[in-house]
C-alpha cells in the first residue's frame, strides 16, 4: 500500500533514520531530525515531524515499573555491545512504518530473572544479542501488518497501544508457540512462557492482528478484524446489486448487510460456549456478500432475468426495493434447515441461524418463485 511503500522507503538508509532520535547513554548524544509522510491513496493524514527526547527509558510514553536485579558484568557488557546500539535503529523503523514516535523499553532487571531457568543458554550469554533480536523481528510484523491493513489498520493499532511502547515480560501461563504477543494497559507486549525466554524469538509479534482485533473488542461495535473484513464487501457488492437489478428490472434497489447486528448475534453464539468457526470474523464482509450474490445467482437459473411475469410479481411481492440480510434464532419457512429468502412487509429477507451461518449459501433463493 502507497502508505507503507511511502513510510519504508524513509527508513532504507538507517544514518537518516537514526537523525530522528536523540540518544542518551551516559552523557548526551543528541541527534536531530525529523521523519515525516505523504499522505496514502486511502486519505491517511499527514504526521507532524518529531524529535524525540530519547531513546532509553522513554519520556514520550508512560513506563511499567522496573525490576531492580542487577544484571552480571558480563551480561551488562554483551547489552552494551550489542543491545544499546541497535535500539535506536530499531525505534526509527518502527515510528516510520507507523507514523508517530515509538519505543522500545525492555525491562533487562525483569528479563535477566527469567533467563537462567531458559532451555536455551542463548539467554544468558547472549543477553544484548537475544534482546536485539527481539526487537529487528518486531520490524517485519509491523511492516506486515501495515501492508495488510493499510492506514486504518495502523491507526488502529496506535490507539490501542495508546503508549507507543513495545515491552517485553513473560507470560503468566502457556502461550502458544512459547512467545507471543497482546496489548494490556496501552502496552504493546511480547510475552515469552516462563523457562522458555529466547525462544522462536522470530515468531514474537506474528500474532499482532489479533493482539489489535482482541484488545478492540471491548467495546460496542465491530471489532477490527470485522471491520477489516468489510473491504471486500464494499469492494464488489456494487456489482453485484447492478447484477441483481438487471435479473430483477429495477434500477434503484438497496442492499442492507445489517453488519453490526450480524456481528452481535454470531458474537452472543460463539461466547455460548457452542462449535463455531473461529475466523467468522475475518470472513464477516466475505460471508454477506456471498449471500446476496448467490441471491443473483439463483433468481437467474429461476429464469427471473428473461421473464416480465416473473420480475412483475418480484416487484409487487417485494414493493420498498429492499433486500437485507439477517441472522434470526429459527427459521420460518417450512422445509428450510440452512438458510430461506422470506418475504416480509415487502421486504426481501435472507435469513440464517447462527450455527448454520456460511453453509450452503448457494441455495438462498431455492424455492423462492414459490413464494410470489
């Protein structure tokens, strides 16, 4: 996307992206700049130029508590080496693939408590190179994500992580994969399982998308993977209602999704506890337009696209030009066990249960010249 193309390309040549941070390790090194970005062909603003004050324990976004274990000489020399001088880098790539400042704040005192009990000795004798190597993966997912989600996705992202900080603890229980990654009190975590610090330090933030989706699902409306999932919706449901009012013969026809509603009732069955397709939220825009252009599939194998009488008693059956979608506790034609295309007050309904949502979706408009 024109954003991430845009934010990336600023970051190829790390001696400028360094110019964006001041460093501060026992004195003062300062190094100004600024990093700034064009707008993105989906209307991104533009963010303000910054100076960060600096790059070690941030003043530019709130601070978790700090373990007070001091680490051994050697370990604070491998950090040194290989840890302080790639933090800056890191914090410039980030806040130019997102937009505005970030920060990377690991807890060394925190995280030195876990590495003896690690399987690997990566985490004891490496401490600078292994916290190093946390932070470069970070950069991949982030530049995935942004590429996936574009704008509104990242912007997403730093409301959520509202303190632009990426810390690194462990877990309080098993994580899949032994790292993993969520977004508590406006933090940005990756987490590690205990005894299992340094490892698949790559994986550390593959799980980003649905670190955002669950910590935006909180409050009232759709939550970001819903959300997101509307683009293909919006994308070709055009087509599909001028094909539906050419079978039909109307040419004015609204096509209601009800997505806000669909998403409560498919959320209320999934927290029942009962068997449900765990990516119904990223399929949400996918799922409603299926319907609605197997509607149009179906109404022209019934002959309704060569057939005056046919559109003439559509047209009088449903009179406000209206078609919704709609998940419903039961179904009320007789026959019917997936789905039914029912008219109601003139309004065409396609309605389906929440246990048999996105199954047999090319048999919505059976039995539907029935009706008429």
């Amino acid at each position: 996307m024109n954003f991430l193309k845009k934010a990336t390309a600023q970051v190829k040549d790390l001696d400028k992206a360094k110019t964006q941070f001041k460093e501060l390790q026992e004195g003062v090194k300062k190094v100004t700049g600024s990093a700034s970005f064009n707008s993105s062909s989906s209307g991104a603003s533009k963010p303000p130029s910054y100076t960060p004050t600096s790059t070690t324990t941030s003043t530019m976004a709130a601070t978790r508590p700090k373990s007070d274990t001091k680490l051994p000489l050697v370990a604070r020399k491998n950090i040194r080496d290989h840890w302080d001088p790639v933090k800056p880098e890191v914090e410039a790539k980030i806040s130019a693939i997102l937009g505005t400042p970030w920060v990377i704040d690991f807890d060394v005192g925190l995280i030195w408590e876990h590495a003896p009990e690690a399987s690997s000795s990566y985490a004891t004798e490496n401490t600078g190179k292994m916290l190093a190597q946390y932070a470069n993966s970070t950069i991949r997912w982030i530049e995935e994500y942004a590429q996936k989600f574009g704008a509104d996705g990242v912007a997403e992202l730093n409301k959520l992580a509202s303190n632009r900080t990426i810390v690194l603890e462990p877990a309080d229980g098993i994580v899949e994969d032994r790292v993993g990654t969520d977004i508590v009190d406006g933090f940005l975590r990756i987490i590690f399982e205990k005894k299992c610090l340094a490892s698949n330090i790559d994986l550390s933030l593959q799980r980003l998308s649905q670190a955002v989706n669950q910590a935006g699902s909180g409050g009232a409306g759709l939550s970001f993977d819903a959300r997101a999932s509307l683009e293909v919706y919006e994308k070709k449901i055009p087509e599909v209602k001028a094909r539906l009012e050419k079978i039909i013969g109307v040419s004015a026809f609204t096509l209601e999704p009800n997505f806000e509603a669909t998403y409560d009732k498919l959320a209320a069955y999934e927290s029942s506890g009962k068997r449900f397709r765990d990516d119904w939220q990223k399929q949400l825009g996918m799922a409603v337009l299926d319907y609605f252009d197997n509607l149009a599939k179906g109404l022209e194998r019934a002959g309704f696209g060569e057939d005056d009488m046919l559109q003439e008693g559509f047209q009088e059956a449903v009179s406000t030009n209206k078609i919704e979608f709609a998940i419903v506790d039961a179904l009320e034609l007789k026959g019917k066990s997936y789905n039914e295309s029912i008219v109601k007050d003139g309004v065409l309904y396609l309605q389906v249960t929440p246990e048999k949502w996105w199954s047999n979706v090319d048999g919505i408009a059976d039995g539907f010249v029935d009706l008429l």
